[in-house]
C-alpha cells in the first residue's frame, strides 16, 4: 500500500470489531512518521480529563519534517526557533557511521497492515524535534508505546505495554482511540526521564489521521498530573523556511514601497 492511501485514511478500519482495536491500536502507534509532514499544534504539558482549562499555560507549535520547530506562548512570544535547518551535513557524514546514512522515515517503506497501518517499522532516521522533555518528542511518534514491530506470538507477555481496554473517542473534534494501558518490563521510552507512561495504569489517545498521542494521563493516585494534551490544529500546511530560522531569508516584502535614487 502507498503513502499516499495510507496519509489519506483518516479513520482505517471504520468497522472493526473491539477484539481487533487493541491490533489497531498499537499499528497506529507505529504510523505517525508516515501520515503527516507538517503539523501545527497547540501543546499543554499536564493532563485534562475532558477539555484543557482556558488558564493553563500551552506552547503553541508549527512542526515541519525532518526538524523543523517553532514554539511560542499564548502570547505569541518566541520560546524557540530552529536554525540550522540549511545547515551543511558534510560534518555528520564524515563521521562515516552506519546511522549517518539513514534515510528519512518518509522515504523508506514500512510493512502495512490491511487498514494501512504500519505493522513494521523498517530501519530509518528517526526522531522528532523537541522542547522541554522527552514526552514532547515522544507524543509526536508514539512508538515507545508498541515497538517497530509485533511481538512473537509465543510471547505475547513481551509487548510494551499491557492493553486493558481500547475504545473510540473524539478528541477535540477529531477522532481518536483512547487506551488505557499498563507499562510491562519491556518499555522501553525514548526519554527514560519523561516517558508517556508511568508505571501502573495510563490513559492515552492517539488521534486516527496522525498516529500523534494527543493525550496522556497517568491514573495512579500518587501521580495524577502527569500527561500531557495536545490540540491539532492544522495537517500538513504548507510552511516556509522563515517560519523557522533566526534571520529572515530576506524576500522581498511586496507591501513596502521601494525607493530608487537616480544619479542627476
């Protein structure tokens, strides 16, 4: 199955039976790399249980892969910019490492699943740009919470996590499958400081178009304020290179008048 299908399946397997959304589930974890390339957001560092409170502190975000990052508060104040998206590669390829060679997850196929999901991650340069902690990054592509691929199925005990119970939710108007689910010793998150799950039970959402979590909570008594919330507010925007760097390009700004001195 293509890209293209896959980015243009926003809710795969409409049908599918409960039994099978846990399956789904951890398929959509594995999928963000391949759905979208641009993503402006709206992030909340902490959990909500419904809505975020209109007082809570957010970061707003304009993402463009690979590593392209802005962030700004409610009030439009720069947090964060990335510079050095022209930048020359010569230096990391000198290093002549086997990663250095890594393709973009974009331009690498994966094994889909009938839904067009992905069922297997290949080997690629993964990674998302981050800010603050790692439960950033990680809330971007969630794979931590399923793996690049299935488990054997003579050791079922070795998935990531432990899957309760998978149901359909919408998630600021968008659809989403919310899990609840219980870290095994097999988690391994990408930040072992800010991993999505703590241990014991978590609710998490991943949103069907992107494969993003969009939230995360954990349900423990001792740590209800852990999680995050994010908002999508728009998918794959086209997004210039001056959204993101530190000096303007220096285009032309068509409003203004230019002057012309001719020599007498």
């Amino acid at each position: 199955m293509s890209t293209w299908d896959t980015r243009r399946r926003p809710d795969p397997e409409g049908n599918a039976a409960a039994a099978d959304l846990s399956t789904m589930f951890r398929n959509l974890c594995r999928s963000s790399p391949w759905k979208w390339q641009s993503l402006r957001f709206e992030y909340w560092d902490e959990p909500f249980s419904d809505v975020p409170d209109p007082s809570a502190p957010l970061v707003r975000a304009w993402l463009r892969r690979p590593g392209a990052l802005r962030l700004e508060t409610a009030d439009r104040l720069v947090l964060h910019s990335t510079t050095g998206i022209n930048d020359s590669k010569d230096g990391l390829y000198v290093s002549a490492t086997r990663r250095s060679w890594l393709l973009p997850p974009h331009l690498v196929a994966p094994v889909y699943d009938d839904g067009g999901l992905v069922r297997r991650r290949p080997e690629a340069a993964y990674g998302e740009p981050g800010f603050g902690n790692g439960r950033f990054s990680a809330a971007l592509d969630p794979v931590e919470l399923a793996g690049n691929a299935p488990v054997p199925i003579e050791f079922p005990g070795t998935n990531a996590v432990e899957i309760d119970t998978v149901q359909r939710v919408d998630h600021d108007g968008r659809p989403a499958l919310e899990a609840t689910v219980t870290p095994t010793a097999s988690y391994h998150p990408a930040d072992p400081a800010a991993p999505l799950c703590l241990p014991g039970s978590n609710r998490v959402r991943i949103d069907l178009e992107t494969g993003v979590c969009v939230a995360s909570q954990s349900l423990e008594a001792a740590t209800p304020d852990y999680g995050h919330w994010i908002r999508i507010l728009a998918v794959d925007e086209y997004m210039l290179d001056d959204l993101f760097v530190a000096e303007s390009m220096n285009l032309t700004d068509v409003r203004r008048h230019i002057s012309w001195d001719i020599r007498a």
